[in-house]
C-alpha cells in the first residue's frame, strides 16, 4: 500500500496546523525581531520564507479539498 493510500482528512488538516504554527512563530518571535526590523536584506529573506510557508499552506488546504 503506498504511504499516499494511508492519508486521510485529518493528516492534511494536521499539516495546515503545523505549518500555521511555524509561520505565526516566524512572525511573532524572527519577524518582529528589532534586528530583523532593521536590516532590509534579512528582513526581504524571512518574509519570502514565510510568503513560500503560506503558499504550502494552501497547496495542503488545496490537497485536502482534492483527495
């Protein structure tokens, strides 16, 4: 049986919340960070990291609906 076979609704909705949870970590604790406040260049690579986490979430939230 192929490990695809043994997802279900809830192991989707499990990734959604874990990846949810990184992001509002990301934000709140490296984000908001006054360093990363300050400098432009690391400030533009945490914010493309967490623009590429909400596009996971909703590739994950987009497979729930699918399968």
């Amino acid at each position: 049986m192929k490990l695809k076979d043994k997802l279900n609704p809830g192991h989707y909705h499990e990734m959604m919340d874990r990846l949810h949870i990184i992001m509002e970590n990301l934000n709140d604790h490296v984000i908001q960070h006054p360093v990363a406040k300050v400098n432009k260049k690391l400030n533009a690579k945490l914010n493309t990291a967490l623009e590429n986490l909400w596009d996971a979430y909703q590739i994950a939230g987009n497979l729930e609906n699918k399968d």
